[in-house]
C-alpha cells in the first residue's frame, strides 16, 4: 500500500493472535488502515523508524489484535427482562441508543464483533452506519431475530398474546414459514440465520433438555441459509438442540452448555464453532450482583459447561469468546475482556489459548472480515489492542479498564480518555414496576414490612 508520512510503531510483547509464541521485544508498524510490518523491535526497517513514526507503548506493554466479541446483542439496550427487550421503547429509539453503546463497545477494545440476534432490523441498521463512518463502533456480522417456535427462547408470552413485534426473536410454525423468514432476512441484509434451539428461562415450563425445532426443520434452515449464502447460528443450551443444529450443518453454536460426545462430534464433523458466553452466566451468579432469582439454576449450568466445553476443546471444536453484552446483567463497555479469564481460570485454557479464543476464533465469526482481522500480521486491518502488563501471566489484564493504553480501529486511534457522560433513562424503557416485591403486614411490630421478590 502506498507510504504515509509518519507511521505508527506500536512496541512491547507481541501478541499475533493466532496462538503462536509472542514475541518478548516486538514491533507493530502501522500504515494507513492496516499492518504494514510485524516482528522484532531489533529488525525493525530504517524505512519505517527514519520517516519520524509516532512510537506507542514499550517496555512493560503488551501489543495483540482488538478484541472480537463473538456475542453481543447492540438493540437490546442493557434490558432487566424478556419483556423490556420486546415491548419498551420504539424502534427509533432502540436504533439511537444501539449506536450510542457501540461507541462504548469499541472503547472497551473491541474492534469487531458478532451480534446474535436483534430487535426489528436495528443491528444491521447500526453495523452499516458504522461501516459509512456516521458513527464509532466495532465493525459487525449481524443476525436478525432469531426464529423460534413456542418451545424455544423468545417464546416469553403466553400463547393467547399476540407476538409482540418488538422481540428479538420471530415465530415460525412451518416449513413454509421458515423458509419465507429465511429468504427476508436476507433481503433484509443478515450476515446470518439465528435459531432458537432451546429455552433456558429457569421459570419456563419449557425443559433445558428440549429442543424447539426438528432434526428436518434445522437442516431446512441450514440448507435455505448456505444457499443463499449466509452462515446460520443457533442458541443451543440442551444436548439435543446440540446435536440437532451441528448434524445439520450449523456454523456457530452458542452456550452448548450441555454437549456431550455425540454433539462433539457432530460439531467436529460440521465444522462448528462453539461460543459459550459463559460471562451471563458468571455474572448472574456472583453474589455481588445480589440477584437471588435461579442462582441454583445458572450454578449448575455454569459448572456443567465448564466441563462438557472443556472436553469439546480438547476434542478439537474451537471455542470462540462472547459476552453476551446488552442485557443489564453484562452491561456493553463493562465485559468484553471476562469470557477469557474464565476460559482460563474454569476450563483450564491457557491464556494464549484464551486471548486466541478471543480474537483470532471469534474473527471467524465474521465472514466479510474474517480474513483480514482478529490476528497481527502484515496486510490485516490495523485493529490494535495497547495494554499495560502481560495477559499471558496474568489474564485478568485484559479486562481491567486502567491496563487499556490505546484501542485502534483500521489505523485510527480511538478516544478512551473523554469521558461519556451517562444518558438519561425513561420510564418508557422500563417495566413499569410497583415495588421489587411485596408490602406485608408484620403485626408484632404493628408495621409494614417489605419482602422483595
């Protein structure tokens, strides 16, 4: 590519991303929107050090690629519940705050990422006005609503009502159905097909080991999505959906808390990329959130996954790192960098493996940009994450806001530094609670007293 004036040498450890050794004394340079040179800082060319570089990082910094979330949810906006997600708030609004949390997303050092599902088509709306540079945000593969049948995620209301427009997810009751959503969320501009293979709502009568759609169903959707070629994901919580969804040539399984050897296979054989987002899970069960609603549920999933994942890693099934940000429980800008530690610290990864998890793997997630992001090499994109420590000893660094040095996206250094003030919450946007429980009355003390729900 043609020579810049000064380019940017970024200098430390060198972490590529693609699970290779790092280097100790490394160099980055950068040229216009991409790498120009990786190696040793001792072989670096006078081409590039005799032009005036601007020179970044040093001794005691850590140079790797940006973050690639594989699971986000942009139009979801930090929703408490199923309900805030499908009815508060009108589209219009939803897209605004969607592209107002993508700047916090890319200032967490995520350079691109994967949305799994949307409410009406505000994903692919903010992915393509971040593309036409209107706003800041990782560069993103999106999915529209996931289909779903009453047996699955999303299926939240009651039968009688009728489907609230606004739901992340669309019902379909036939083979016809699923093939007319199929072929308009094409037109509609998806990078990918999400299915709901399972429910995991605690309170839902719907059993973990269920599944929503039938063998024939989900090679029909497999089938209609590569041949319009797109790629097709499914939220799969219970072995069946599983098994189910990688037999029929699924691309990307999400959580698959539950696989077991012959969903292991299945995905080995299909080519399947597994995404855990164990992150919700850690973070509903933590007794700092206070949340005593199903912590016995996600408790025993949580564990179960760590070990039926790590089993499907060593098998040889890749796992890609997500948040699963955009629900109140992993607000966007807070977590991106916490699927790694767990990685490393529940399911035994190590944190190379871990920070591959999370960038080269989830790059893949990505099919227009999968070749030329989520590793450092010469021609890439310049998407650059500077921190301050080394995540290979300790991969907490990655998570923690103060080691983040510098966040570039396509060349571009990203503001970290200014400070977004907090926006204001309308009641619109919330469920329009009473009281978080009940007001009894306590007649020793002749007074009320609250019982919170």
């Amino acid at each position: 590519m043609p020579e810049t004036a000064n380019p940017t040498i970024l200098l430390g450890q060198v972490i590529a991303g693609s699970g290779a050794a790092p280097l100790a004394d490394g160099a980055v340079v950068v040229e216009g929107d991409q790498i120009a040179w990786v190696g040793a800082e001792r072989d670096l060319p006078d081409g590039y050090t005799s032009r005036a570089p601007r020179r970044m990082g040093g001794p005691g910094h850590t140079v790797m690629p940006g973050l690639v979330d594989a699971h986000i949810h942009i139009a979801f906006g930090e929703a408490r519940s199923e309900e805030e997600v499908a009815l508060y708030s009108s589209v219009e609004y939803r897209a605004l705050k969607a592209a107002w949390f993508a700047r916090k997303v890319l200032r967490a050092g995520v350079t691109s990422a994967f949305d799994a599902a949307t409410t009406f088509n505000v994903a692919a709306a903010v992915r393509d006005a971040i593309e036409a540079g209107m706003y800041e945000g990782p560069r993103m593969a999106v999915c529209g609503p996931q289909l779903t049948t009453y047996q699955g995620l999303e299926a939240s209301f009651p039968a009688w009502a009728p489907w609230p427009p606004g739901q992340a997810g669309v019902l379909v009751q036939s083979r016809d159905e699923i093939s007319a959503v199929v072929r308009k969320q094409v037109k509609d501009g998806v990078d990918c097909i999400k299915v709901s293979g399972s429910s995991d709502v605690p309170h839902n009568t719907n059993p973990i080991d269920g599944v929503a759609f039938s063998q024939a169903e989900f090679d029909l959707i497999a089938e209609e999505a590569h041949r319009l070629n797109r790629k097709c994901a499914v939220h799969a919580r219970s072995r069946d959906a599983v098994l189910y969804a990688a037999r029929a040539g699924f691309d990307y399984i999400m959580h698959a808390s539950y696989i077991d050897d012959a969903g292991i296979e299945a995905c080995l054989k299909a080519g399947s990329i597994v995404v855990p987002t164990l992150t919700l899970l850690a973070n509903a069960i933590d007794p700092n959130a206070k949340r005593k609603a199903a912590v016995a549920y996600y408790s025993r999933e949580y564990e179960a996954a760590a070990t039926n994942l790590r089993r499907a890693f060593d098998a040889g099934v890749p796992l890609a790192a997500g948040s699963e940000s955009g629900w109140s429980t992993v607000p966007f800008g807070e977590w991106h960098g916490l699927e790694m530690q767990i990685f490393v610290e529940h399911l035994g990864l190590t944190p190379a493996q871990a920070i591959a998890a999370g960038t080269s793997v989830g790059a893949r997630l990505l099919p227009r940009f999968q070749d030329s992001v989520g590793v450092l090499a010469a021609g890439k994109f310049a998407d650059i994450l500077l921190l301050d420590g080394d995540p290979l000893s300790d991969i907490t660094v990655v998570q923690q806001p103060s080691r983040r040095k510098a966040v570039i996206k396509a060349g571009e250094v990203v503001d970290i530094t200014s400070v977004i003030p907090p926006r204001k919450i309308y009641g619109y946007e919330k469920s329009q609670n009473y009281l978080q429980g009940r007001f009894l009355y306590d007649e020793a003390r002749r007074a009320g007293v609250f019982e919170p729900s």
